[in-house]
C-alpha cells in the first residue's frame, strides 16, 4: 500500500532535528549567494534593483510550499532574464513604468504556462529542446549578457539596439572608458572568480559587492565617473498588476511561451539531476508547479518571472541542505532586509556587471560544444544555428528555428530508416544482422528487419530497400518480415504493403511476418492484408517461421 504524501510542504515531512544546523549552514551560503546575484539579475532584467529580491522571495516560498525537491532553489535567474528583456524592449523602454507592469504581467503569463504544464502533466514539451538546443541557447545568452554589460564594465553610456550595434558602438567609443570603473570590474571579476575555484561556498560576489561598495563610498569615486546604482527603493512592494488588456496580454504571450519552455527544460533538468546526485525522489510535475507558482507571486508582487537555479541549488547541495528550511530561511533574512535596502545606493554598477560577467562564462559549455561536434555535426550545426540566431537575431527565433530544425531531422531520419538482413548466429535459435558479423543466412530465405513503424513517409524508401535486397538476394522462394519494431501501419504503408505482395505474388515468393505486435495486426485485419497473407503465416519469431518455411534440400 502507497503512502500519501501530503500536497504541501513535502521536503519537512518527517524533518529531523539533526537536520537543522545543515540546513542553517546551507540558508547562510544561499543568503551571501543569492543577494548580489539577484541584484545583478534584476540589472541584467532591466528591472529595479529590489525587485530582484522580491522574486527570490517569492520563487522560494512558493516552491517550498509547492514543491518536491528538498534542495531546488528558485527566484531570478539570469538565463531568462536576458530573454525577456530583449522581448519587452521591444514594448516599452527600460526601466518605465510600463516595462514594469509588463514584467509583471509576463510573469503573472509565463508562470501561468509553467504551472499548467505541470497540472496537466505535460512536461514532455521540453524534450524538444534537445542538449545541443540547450547548449546553444545558452551559450547565445551568455553572449547577450556579456555584450549587454560591456557599457557597465568599462564605464561607458548605455546602448540599446541589436547585439553587433551595441558591439560596434562599444568598441568605437573604447577612448572613453572610465579607467576606475574597468579596475573595479575587473578587482570584483577576480575575487568571484578565484573564491568559485577555491570553494563554491565561499562568497565571492558578497565580497566583491561590499568591498567594490566601501571602496566607491570612502574614495568618492561617484565624482570621477563611476556609476552607482543609486536610490533604491526598499518599501514593501506593491500587489497588484497594472496596464492589464487583453492587447497588452496579446503582446506579452509570445515572449511568456519562450520564456515558459526554458523554465521547465532548465527546472526539469535541475530537479532531476540533483534527486539523482542526493538519491531522493521527485516529482518533477509538482515542481513545475511550484516554479510556475513562483512566477505568478513573483508578477503580482512588482517583479518578473522566475525560474529554478542550477547554481544555487547546487550551493545548498553541496552546504549539506536537507529541506526548503534552508530556502525559507534564507527568504526570511531577505525580507528583514528590505528596509535596510537604501544601503545600497554606492554599490558599483560595474560590481553587478562583473557578477553577470562570471556568471555569462558559467553558461557558456566550450565542452559541451566541442562534444557534440566531435559526435555529430548535424547536431553540432543546430548548436552553432541556435547561438547565432539567440544571440544576433532573438532569443525566440533562435529557439523556435532551431526546434524546427531538429524536428525535420528527426523526420528526415524517420522516412528514411535502415532495412537490416539477417543471418541465424550459429548454434542458436537467435538472429541478429549480418553486419554484426557471427551469423549466416539460411539458403532460399530472405529475412529482413525493419525496425520503425510503416507510414506515409517511409513506404516509398521501405519499398526501395525491399526490393533492393531481394534483387540482390537474387529473389529467394520465401521471404521473411521481422515487424517486430514495426509497432504502427498507417493507410499508405498499408496499401504499399499490398502493392509488395502483389510483386512478391507475381514472383511466386511466399512471405510471413515475424513477431507482429497487436497493434499491428489489428490494423493488417482492418485492412485485409491479415486474411491476404494468412494466420499461419504470422509466426511468434524469426527462427519458427524459417524453420517452417525453409526449403528442404533435395
């Protein structure tokens, strides 16, 4: 008899007082992790500093509340922060209050999107984004994010427009960078990037944002050109949406189903992965509704969508979290430092930029890249394809173009499958193809195996092969079909069917089938090609019906 797992708050069912203290370790590394990161992605967002805290606020509750993986930690997350902001910059100007009421509204949408998938157990929709999809995505957004900071980093107004214009106009205005600002930028880069190669705990971005912070303050570097991010608002965040219209929802929904396929490929991805490296069970719907749940929290409370963090979850595996009490906890912190937000007026714009720096050439799998080019080019083209287009064109053509691409593959390699020819391995009553080597064909007989279903868009090659290999069989009496990959027949792989065993008739070639499925057969009968080749000449394998056919020598 199954246990009933109750719908809320699973990860503290049957918690152990043992388990406090890792999970008071593992809240304190999330909270020096998670308040600079999520200051940067709010930047990265095009939204106001706070609202980055709001919805690392809102991803954990609702994910603790919702959710079943015990370590998943969601809130701003710098892979779709890039890839709705290029879509909402379309709509309204950064940083106005209708790009606000936008996020909220994308949010509210997406996370919609999310948690529907998750209720109606769908989640198989992000299978399409295959792992050289994904690898090229991210690596597109790595590098929109690096391009998009590169005015930060080095002190220099901000641009706006497509990613080679932003690039050119840097670059031509490279006699004007702030030499303070560049040091600063690249001081913070070093720090965050020598604690991750020391230890993954060690707050790197918590150091390089205080001391980038009091270095700007005591020197007065805000008077030599350094930008800061200034005034922040650090009041209790406003419930609610604003500008909602049906026009606007129509505008929105677009960027929300881009930005809801990428959060559930990226959810289902760290949920699974990091229940396989902790040995406990999830269930990856509910954490779909969790992460979609978020969203919509995270919209009606000012802010923009979230989404689950591979990095993150990863600091609280690793800090030896047991439960969402370390997300919790965290959040709790968070929130009682909202008021003391205004602290944060000298932090360098440049500190958050570096951050996104490091966090752009986490993304950015060279590896990865190398490896799906070392396995297949095709594959390593739709790679390269979704990088360039992400990066240069748009996130959502790079994604839809690319999907496109890897489904006609798919059905380039459907309507075009291999016939195998078998041969008996000796001794035994087993047949394999003859390729494999250690097998030989049994004299006047022809067993072929084709190992996918028989439809519209395969028949034409499946006659081909047919009658190639009979051809070079030189038209042996009795001819054997293993169906048993053959798991559907539509109405023209029927009929091509029928148009074979006219061939075969004419040729005076007996023909069985071997190892036909149910399904199979029921769609034969249906289409009289069952009583046209018989019952008796359906065989349970390969071997019975050779031995039963087989000419007998002389």
């Amino acid at each position: 008899m199954s246990t009933l797992r109750p719908p809320v708050l699973r990860s503290l069912v049957g918690y152990k007082r043992t388990w406090l203290l890792p999970d008071a370790v593992a809240a304190l590394t999330l909270l020096v992790i998670a308040v600079p990161e999520q200051l940067a992605t709010s930047r990265l967002a095009g939204m106001p500093p706070i609202t980055g805290l709001y919805a690392f606020v809102a991803g954990t509750v609702a994910f603790a509340v919702i959710g079943s993986n015990p370590q998943m930690s969601v809130g701003a997350d710098s892979t779709i922060a890039p890839l709705f902001a290029v879509g909402l910059s379309h709509l309204a100007p950064l940083d106005s209050a209708h790009y606000i009421a936008l996020a909220g509204i994308l949010a509210l949408v997406a996370g919609g999107i999310v948690a529907a998938i998750g209720l109606l157990r769908m989640g198989w929709i992000a299978e399409f984004l295959s792992a050289p999809i994904i690898t090229g995505f991210l690596a597109g957004v790595s590098i929109i994010i690096v391009v998009h900071q590169l005015p930060d980093v080095l002190g220099l107004p901000s641009v706006s427009g497509t990613t080679i214009h932003r690039v050119v106009t840097v670059v031509r205005h490279l006699g004007h960078a702030n030499v303070d600002t560049v040091v600063i930028a690249m001081c913070v880069l070093a720090v965050v990037a020598g604690a991750e190669r020391i230890d993954r705990r060690l707050p790197g971005a918590l150091v390089g944002l205080v001391g980038s912070t009091l270095v700007v303050a005591v020197a007065h570097l805000h008077a030599h050109g350094v930008a800061v991010i200034g005034t922040v608002a650090h009041g209790a965040p406003h419930v609610g949406l604003h500008d909602l219209s049906w026009s606007t929802l129509g505008s929105v929904f677009p960027i929300a189903g881009v930005v809801a396929l990428v959060v559930i490929s990226q959810s289902a991805a760290t949920t699974r992965a990091f229940a396989d490296l902790g040995g406990y069970d999830v269930d990856v719907a509910k954490d779909f509704v969790g992460v979609g749940v978020g969203s919509i929290l995270a919209g009606l409370t000012g802010s923009f969508p979230v989404d689950a963090s591979p990095a993150r979850t990863a600091a609280v595996a690793s800090a030896g979290g047991k439960s969402q009490l370390s997300g919790l906890g965290a959040a709790v912190v968070v929130v009682a430092l909202v008021p003391a937000a205004g602290a944060l007026h000298d932090v360098p714009v440049a500190t958050l930029g570096a951050i996104l720096l490091f966090v752009a050439s986490r993304i950015f799998h060279v590896k990865d890249l190398r490896s799906v080019a070392h396995f297949d080019l095709f594959e390593f083209g739709l790679a390269l394809v979704t990088l360039l287009i992400v990066a240069l064109v748009g996130v959502e053509q790079g994604i839809g173009l690319a999907v496109l691409l890897a489904i006609l593959d798919r059905a380039r390699l459907s309507a075009r499958p291999s016939v195998h020819r078998l041969g008996r391995i000796p001794g035994t009553t087993s047949w394999q193809p003859l390729a494999m080597g250690d097998s030989n064909e049994v004299p006047g007989v022809l067993v072929l195996l084709f190992a996918t279903s028989l439809y519209y868009a395969n028949v034409e090659h499946f006659r081909a092969q047919i009658g190639k290999e009979l051809a070079a069989a030189g038209t042996p009496p009795v001819f054997v079909l293993d169906a048993a990959g053959m798991n559907d027949v539509d109405f023209t792989g029927c009929r091509s069917l029928n148009r074979l065993l006219d061939e075969l008739d004419q040729k005076h070639v007996t023909v069985s089938l071997a190892r036909v499925g149910t399904h199979l057969r029921e769609n034969l009968k249906k289409s009289g090609l069952l009583e046209r080749i018989g019952e008796a000449h359906l065989y349970p394998s390969v071997d019975a019906a050779v031995t039963a056919l087989a000419p007998r020598p002389s």
